[in-house]
C-alpha cells in the first residue's frame, strides 16, 4: 500500500509538472514603443509583448499593418497609455479584440497628469513646472485624473515622467500576475529591478540638468512637458499646435517675438515629424537644431528602450545648452 501510494504521488507531481510546464504567459500587446519596453521588462524571459505603433510612427494616427492586426486580436491584454493617445486604437481593439482586456496606464492610481497647454508660444502656462519640487513627490492639482482624456484636457504624453513609469511597471506586474499567477512572483522580481535602474537613472538625469533650469529652447510639439516638469526644463514654445499642423502664422509670429524676448538656445526637432517645418523657426533666427525623440525611433525596442530614450533626451536638453552656447560665442 505504501508503494502504491508513493507510485500515486509521483504520478500526481508528474502531472503537476506538466501542467506548469504547458501553462504560457498571457499573450500581450502594447500601443507605442516605451510602453512595449516598460512590459517586456516585466515580462522577462517569460515572453515577448507585440508593439502595435512602430517607434517611428506617430501614435496619434496610425493603421495597423496585418500582422500587428492579428497580434491585437490574440493578445489577452492591451496595455496602452490613454484613449487619448491612441484614439484609433480603441476602434480598432473593438473591432478585433473585443475580449481583450485593455490596461490604460494613465488611469493607474497615483498618475501624475498635466493639463495640455494652450497657444504656440504656452503664453497662459509659461511659469507652469517652476513651482514643482523638481524629482520629488508632489502635490499637484492635477494628480487627481478624471477619465476625460482628450487633447483639450490632460496631456497624453504622461510616459515621458520616470516617476509615471515607476507606476507602470507596478501596475503591469500586477496585472500579469492576475492573468498568470504561477510566474506572478517573477513579474513582480522583474519590475522592482527595473524601478531600481530606473530610480537610478533619474537620479543621474536630475543631476545632468540641474544646471539648465533656465535653459530656453523651442519644441516641434508640445510632447515633453512631463519630462520637462519632472527636471526642472521649461519650452518656450511649440511650432506646432497638435502631431503634425503648424501654427498659423499669427501664433508663430508671436513666437519668433517670444524667442527674441527671453532667447533661445535651439529649436528640438522630432524623427517622426517633417523637418521642413523646423525651418518656420530655425530659419529666420539661425537657432541650432537639435533632435528630441519622445518614442524611441531610432532605438532597438525591447526592455532597453525605455532607459534608452530617458537618457538620450538628458543627453538632448545638454546639446541644446552646448549648441546656443557656441552659437552666441560666433
């Protein structure tokens, strides 16, 4: 009887073995590519997310190519920033995935929101940021989101805050744990190691661009108040109003005043935009151009990415600082 019962036991891990061996991480998909790199850092070795928006494509508006479709439509999660960003997608995702559960980061607790700024030249929000105690916790107004994301309300770029991110991957080891509880304890391992990179490269970004708080500069579009808000930066204005349309020449005008008032030490490009349009500022005031990437075009996706794209926008605002100050040495 002992042998018996042994020989059932041994029968009974066997299968438990080989229940945990078959049982496969949840099938994930992602909107753009920070995102994708936030979940493949949680992910591990346990599986590969789908990015949906190619790092060189604008997330505002976009078609998905066959394959992305079809990645959509078995993904047991959708991770995405907000509705906001990505309208499209919440067609598309109802269209091709209605069962899938989808994860909008920006609506986690604690989601530190900016309201979306107004005119070319921010002229009503242009002392907004230099109240925050810069890379610490704060207390702002806008903490508290609302589930109204549009680009008239809260500004949808809320990856570009580290301390945004820190959230995320909490909030997507947990959701991956819900979805596959056996490897929930490697999700959670996968995310506190990547906060602690994290933590450790803001820290290091902070001190890179303490010295530039009053450093002057124009944005193709206005996408980088979090990260600005977060180091202590501050634009002087975007060329243009949305994704793709310039301002009009009125708001421009005003623009080009508003450089002339508190100067400028170059204008940020975008590898996602037309560079043509840069020469609506650069051109007429011989401002240096400088590449700012909000998504990562240029880098390989994948868990990297993300430290990747913070420290080569630090590494941006810093050419920026170097490129005016030559060029007001000439």
């Amino acid at each position: 009887m002992r042998h018996l019962f042994s020989a059932l036991a041994a029968t009974a891990l066997t299968a438990l073995s080989a229940h945990a061996v078959r049982a496969e991480p949840p099938s994930v998909a992602t909107d753009i590519a920070p995102v994708h790199s936030l979940v493949a850092a949680v992910m591990g070795d346990l599986g590969t997310p789908a990015l949906l928006v190619e790092p060189g494509a604008s997330p505002h508006g976009y078609s998905l190519r066959p394959s992305q479709a079809r990645a959509l439509g078995q993904a047991d999660v959708l991770f995405m920033v907000s509705d906001a960003l990505t309208p499209w997608l919440v067609e598309a995702a109802e269209s091709l995935a209605p069962g899938t559960a989808r994860h909008r980061l920006a609506e986690v607790e604690g989601t530190h929101l900016l309201p979306t700024r107004e005119g070319a030249d921010f002229e009503s929000d242009h002392d907004h940021g230099h109240d925050h105690d810069h890379g610490h916790d704060h207390d702002h107004e806008h903490d508290h989101h609302d589930h109204d994301h549009d680009h008239g309300g809260t500004d949808p770029h809320a990856w570009l805050d580290p301390e945004n991110a820190d959230l995320w991957l909490d909030a997507i080891a947990a959701e991956l744990g819900r979805l596959d509880p056996d490897n929930a304890g490697r999700y959670s391992a996968n995310a506190a190691a990547a906060q602690q990179e994290l933590d450790s490269l803001s820290a290091g970004i902070a001190d890179r661009l303490a010295p530039l708080h009053h450093l002057r500069f124009v944005v193709f579009h206005d996408a980088f108040q979090y990260f600005e808000t977060r180091f202590g930066l501050q634009a002087s204005g975007a060329i243009a109003l949305s994704d793709a349309a310039p301002s009009g020449p009125a708001a421009l005008a005003r623009l080009r005043d508003r450089i002339r008032d508190f100067g400028a030490a170059c204008v940020f490009s975008e590898p996602q935009q037309n560079p043509a349009l840069i020469d609506s500022i650069s051109g007429a005031d011989g401002l240096p151009v400088v590449e700012l990437d909000p998504l990562g075009a240029r880098i390989e996706p994948g868990a990297g990415l993300y430290p990747t794209l913070l420290r080569n926008m630090g590494t941006a605002f810093q050419d920026c600082a170097a490129g005016g100050a030559a060029a007001g040495a000439q």
